[in-house]
C-alpha cells in the first residue's frame, strides 16, 4: 500500500489536455442539445468496424484522456443513453439490431458517426454485406469524426466540439 | 481421402489450420477444397485436396462443424451427411436462399430479402431458463449473440451466434490488386493490423517469388512483437477490470497506451499500419525510441505482474474457472494462447519460421486451462516479445528494407503467428488481380471452444472467460 501511495506522488497526475487535435477530422453537422452538455451517456454500437476504433473507444477511458471528466459516460443499454457512437459501414445482418437500438434511445438522441467507414462504407464500399454507411440508410449523424480509426483526442474533441 | 483427412485430424504430429476452397469451375470442372495442416516434425506445411462438383464428404470433428457450414454458404456446396446444416454468415433473416456469393457465377445484382428466422438449437430442459445477449453488448465491444440456458446460477449449455460483422471482404477483394488487397488485410481484425497484414504480403511475395533482404525481415518481426506486447497488455488490463481490480486495469492501460503513442512516433499510425509493403518494409525504425519504452514498459509490467499473482482476489476468481481440457482443445484444434494454455503447443515462428528465430521463442504450455493459464501464457508471451524485440535491434542487419517486386500469377499460403495465434491467408492472383482470397483468423478455431469453456461456471464468471480467450469477432466473421 505504501509502495503504491508512493508511486502515486512520484508519477502525479497523468491526463492531459486534448490537444492537438485535427479540426480536419471533426464534421458537425448538427448541434447537440445544450442541456446535456456536462452530462452525456453514450451506448456505443459496432456496425461492422475492423474493431480499431472500438480500442481507441476504450481508451477514452484510460488515464491519459480520461474522457468521463468532462461528463462523458458509457452506458450499458440504450434506455439509458443520450447518444450512440456508431462505428463500422452497417452490415446487412447489424442494420436490424441498429434501428433496434436507435428506437430505445429517448429523445432527443444524439447520433455520432465514429471513422470513415461509419459514413460512406470506407473501404469496404462496395461489399455485398454492407449496407454502405449512415448516409445510405438515411440517418444523418450529429458529428462525424473522421480517420482510420480516429485518434482518442480528436473523438473527444469532436463530441465537445457540437456543444459550441 | 475422408479417412486420411480424419486420421490426420486426430493425429498429434499433424496441426489443423483450416480449409480453403477455390472454383475452379471454368478451367478444371470442380471446386477445390484444400485442408491444410502443419507437419509439427517435419516442420512442413501439408495440404490434403479434395475435388467436389455439388457434395463433399462431412467429417464429424467439431472445429469442422463452421467450415462446412461456411463452404456450404459461400460455395452451396453440400457436406453430405451433415446433421444440421444451418446458414453460418448469411443469415436467413436479410440474405436471399440460394444466394452463394462466392461462386464466380453468383449474381450479385440480388434483392437481399430473408425467408426464414435462423433456427436456434432445441434444448430446454424443465427447470432451465434462458438468459439472451447481444447482438450489441454492454461495453465497448463487438457485435455477437450468446443463449446461456441455465439452472439456478450454474450454465448448462451455451450457443453463439456471430457472423453479425460480415462483410463479405473476400468477394470485395476479387478484382482488386494486390496493393489495394493490402490495405484491406490491415482492416481484417483492427488490433491484428500488422499479423494479418504480413500473412497477405507473405503469399503476394511467394507468388511473386522474392526473398525480402533480411533488414526487412528484421523490421517486420519487431513490429509484429510490437502488436503482440500491445495486444496482451490490453488482455491483461482487462483481466484485472473483469475481476473488479480497476487499479491493476488502469495502471496497465496506461502502459498500452504508451505503446500506442510509441507505435505513433516508428510509423505515423498507432496500430502500425502502412508501413509493411510487398516486397519489405517502407520505412527504418528508431530504434532507440523503442528501447527507451520498452526498457521503461519492462520495469513497470513487472510490477503488476507480481501484483496479479500475489493477490489473493484475483487468483480467487481466475483459477479453476473456464476450464478446456486438452480432448476438447484438440476436438477444435484450438490455436494460440488457448492452446498452449491447455497443454497443446503450436506457434508458427518456432515451427515454420525457425530460422528467423531460433530459440527464441520457447515451447512453453501450460495444462490447467483455466482463465489463470491463458494470463500466464500471455506473461509468457510477453517477456518473449520483450527479448525477441531486444535480441533483433541488436543484431538488425545492415542494407535494403525493401525490393524490387515483379507481378507475376499463381497461388500460395501466407501464414503469421497473431497475439491470438495461426493466422493463414490462402491467396491467388490472375492477371495481376486477386482471383481468390481466403482469411483465416485464429478466432474461427477458438470461438466455438468457448461453449464447452463456460459449462459449470456460474453465469457471473461469463464477461472474464470471455475476456480470457479476447476472440475477434471483426476477422471471425469478415
């Protein structure tokens, strides 16, 4: 325990700011809610991603970015959600489950488009599986942040980036 | 030939690594059906070809059980007595019934409509119930759906369903050149960039017929180490968060993420990706920067390390829980840290890349097979990367990290060991363009053995037996 509490004052505090980030990368294309600023609750829903965005995702949460001090939160159920993060160019066999998940979020849901991919299908435009992107199925995303996959810092700078 | 497939299957000389089918309709008349296995004495690849024109003989073994279903969706081929032939990846939900999408005489042009709900197994017993998960789950992970059908807390049976994430990468890649076919193996399973990345270019470059300069190879065998130490770390965080230790899991994801950054400063990219290329390498590494981190990672990993196996709440909750016996790890021709944790060792660098290695890489394994064995392999693991990564920085040979490539056509197997285990491409180019392009991701092998790891566990055990194994779900169902 004293070993720990020393290691403790010996390193200091490791999260850091969020920037640089690449304003290249953040699309807003519609505001979000003033009043859940400070407080959202993210349930987050893989399409089809390669599952690199998934571990920049979690590590939102490490020590370095530490996203749940600006009020960001992952939840478990959309019931409890105020946004989704939608990830991956939505297969054919994740488009039900996907609506599914978007009926149980309460309004006014916030829909955040996470990777290239999330938008138009990316690389994988084209594939028979794939419905090819949040476009093509008509739902139009609040923020989009773009990159393969996108950097932790540019993912929280974008979400904070649709309260201004 | 049934038989002889089936003897090798059993045998224990003999490492099943998948089965890849070609059509060969237009030149030779059949589909191909290649199974492949490794020859652990003789250190060589062995491939048993089966000719199949509607059927194919079913062989009852369980890690044949995905394949044959697979072959029957993509090919419409038939294993002829199977007992239960259910569509695999293309659910009957969203997929039209006579739709084979890898024949080359598919049409594509199809209206994707379902006709049937998929038919679940048939089991409920009086007294059980059923508890439903997913497709989408409670954290950040994939898409996959589990039943668990239980009595009081204890599981009684478990079936998985995947295949949410599929694609269709291998029908996509057809036509395209093997550059393009590059970067889409770096998108195959996300954390497994660099391993799958280099089973692609190693089958483009036997094709091409090229030996890459040894710097090259070099480079490429510290990158891959690179995934590997980054990949177990992150398991071993998430064993620690799974057991409720959120101290150990954060000190440790600290460590990933300084190995992300690092990853950043060698390549511009924190997964590594785009700078393996057919024919070596496109870009020198700082070595020094990997030094300093690792000498730093070193220190502190051994720290929570000690802290894992000293503490008794941990241990508490990873021994004796998810257990496979080595019978059924064999059944499935389990691969990776799954087997070598169940007292079955294959690794392909020191079974097919001796040379580059030597003795680098030890035959260790471990018998138990419970959750507390597969995070004791990935220590194992890990220090083996430590020393692999030091040994080959000190001995980087001097010259070109790349060649010259001439395009030529043929086929061959690309194979790589992933943090997860064998990762095998079957590939075949003509023209200059992909014809066919078989992914096999570890995690074929090993989903299906979580059935068997959960049985007896209390339900509440499930999250850390799952995060034990850390299957993909991204190159399980492409």
């Amino acid at each position: 325990m004293l070993n720990i509490l020393k290691s403790f004052l010996k390193e200091g505090i490791k999260t850091e700011d969020i920037t640089p980030y690449n304003e290249q990368n953040i699309v807003i294309y519609k505001k979000l809610p003033k009043h859940l600023k400070g407080s959202l609750n993210i349930r987050h829903v893989d399409c089809g991603s390669c599952n690199a965005c998934e571990y920049e995702l979690t590590a939102l949460s490490n020590v370095f970015y530490d996203i749940e001090r600006f009020g960001i939160k992952f939840v478990a159920s959309p019931k409890h959600a105020d946004a989704l993060t939608i990830t991956g160019p939505i297969t054919r066999n994740m488009y039900k489950p996907l609506l599914d998940a978007i009926q149980n979020t309460p309004n006014p849901k916030v829909i955040i488009a996470i990777g290239d991919c999330s938008i138009d299908g990316g690389l994988f435009k084209g594939a028979y599986g794939i419905m090819g992107g949040l476009k093509d199925i008509n739902i139009e995303p609040h923020i989009l942040i773009r990159g393969c996959p996108p950097h932790p810092r540019d993912i929280i700078s974008g979400i904070l980036k649709g309260f201004d | 030939m049934k038989h002889y497939i089936e003897s090798l299957l059993h045998s224990d000389d003999h490492q099943f690594l998948g089965v890849f089918v070609s059509d060969d309709l237009e030149k030779e008349g059949v589909f191909k059906i290649r199974y492949l296995f490794c020859d652990i004495k003789s250190k060589k690849l062995n491939t048993v070809e089966l000719n199949a024109k509607d059927t194919f003989p079913h062989i009852d073994i369980p890690v044949l059980d995905w394949y044959e279903r697979e072959i029957y969706d993509m090919f419409g081929l038939i294993p002829e007595g199977h007992p239960n032939l259910r569509p695999l990846m293309l659910f009957p939900e969203n997929y039209p019934k006579d739709f084979h999408p890898l024949r080359k005489d598919a049409n594509m042009n199809i209206k994707y409509e379902g006709y049937k709900t998929y038919p679940y197994e048939d089991f409920d017993p009086e007294g059980s119930f059923k508890i439903l998960v997913g497709p989408i789950h409670a954290g950040i992970i994939e898409p996959g759906h589990f039943r668990f059908t239980l009595i009081g807390e204890p599981i009684l049976k478990l079936e998985i369903r995947h295949f949410y994430k599929h694609k269709g990468i291998e029908k996509l890649s057809e036509g395209k050149t093997p550059e393009e076919g590059l970067k889409l193996s770096e998108r195959i399973s996300g954390d497994h960039s660099v391993a799958h990345s280099l089973a692609f270019v190693k089958a483009v470059e036997k094709i091409y017929d090229i030996d890459i300069p040894p710097k090259a190879r070099y480079i490429r065998a510290i990158l891959l180490e690179l995934e590997r130490l980054m990949c177990n770390l992150n398991d071993f965080a998430f064993i620690f968060q799974d057991v409720g230790y959120s101290f150990g899991a954060q000190k440790v994801f600290a460590l990933k993420e300084l190995l992300m950054r690092l990853n950043e400063t060698l390549t511009g990219n924190r997964f590594n990706r785009n700078i393996i290329k057919i024919g070596g390498v496109s870009k020198e590494l700082d070595t020094n920067a990997i030094k300093e981190v690792l000498g730093l990672l070193e220190k502190e990993y051994l720290k929570y390390k000690k802290l894992f196996l000293n503490s008794s709440t941990v241990l508490e909750r990873t021994d004796t829980t998810g257990r496979i016996f080595y019978e059924t790890a064999k059944k499935h021709a389990a691969l990776g840290y799954v087997a070598k944790a169940s007292n079955i060792f294959f690794d392909t660098r020191a079974i097919l890349e001796k040379d580059l290695y030597g003795s680098l890489v030890k035959a260790f394994k471990l018998e138990k097979g419970d959750v507390s064995a597969r995070v004791k392999v990935r220590f194992n693991d890990i220090e083996e990367s430590f020393n692999i990564i030091k040994t080959f920085i000190e001995n980087m040979p001097l010259g070109d990290i790349a060649k010259n490539i001439e395009p030529k056509d043929g086929e061959a197997f690309g194979y790589e060991e992933g943090q997860r285990g064998n990762i095998t491409h079957f590939l075949r180019i003509e023209q200059g363009l992909i014809s066919r392009w078989k992914i096999r991701d570890p995690s074929f092998h090993n989903w299906p053995i979580i059935q068997k790891a959960v049985l007896g566990d209390i339900i509440a055990d499930f999250p850390l037996i799952n995060k034990s194994l850390n299957l993909s779900y991204a190159g399980n169902d492409l």
